[in-house]
C-alpha cells in the first residue's frame, strides 16, 4: 500500500509521468492501480505455494528424505503485460 501513496504523492506533484513507482504484496488495489497505468508493476505473494512446499518438505523431511537448507520460491512480478495477457501460471492463486 505504500507505493499507492507514492503513485499519490506523485500525481499530486504532477511528477508520475516517466516514474517508476514498484509494489509488494500484489494487492487487489495495487493489481487495479498497474492494470491502470498508475503502479508500474507489483510483486505478489502466494501464501497457498509457499504453505504447499513447506508442508512437502516437512513430509519429506519426516520421512528422512534429505532436504534443501534454504528454499527460494517464486514470486511473480506483476506488470500490466501478465495481468492483461494472463502469461503467468501463479496468477491463478493471486487473490
């Protein structure tokens, strides 16, 4: 929510145009605000994926399966481009 303010004080200032204001969170707000033209992009958590792996690696972990000591998982950037042509497969569980 904090770059919707920026994108705020931005347009206030009348300096948004040719600045790049990048979120977190994935927000439906912020979703609105890049479908928008407003935010330039927002990078989304998935709480279902993360939740997913980590309940399989506990699993495999139970199990004596060797597991990784760090886990990176995916994070999709969404830009106008991915939420109009739908091209990311994790867009799926954005809420």
């Amino acid at each position: 929510l904090i770059a919707l303010g920026a994108v705020e004080a931005l347009k206030a200032k009348g300096r948004l145009t040719g600045t790049k204001v990048v979120g977190v969170d994935g927000t439906q707000d912020a979703r609105r605000a890049v479908e928008a033209g407003e935010l330039s992009a927002t990078v989304a958590q998935v709480p279902y994926l993360l939740g997913k792996r980590a309940v399989e690696l506990a699993v495999d972990a139970t199990e004596g399966r060797q597991v990784p000591q760090r886990e990176i998982t995916g994070t999709p950037v969404l830009t106008r481009a991915v939420l109009v042509d739908k091209s990311c497969s994790e867009l799926r569980y954005v809420r």
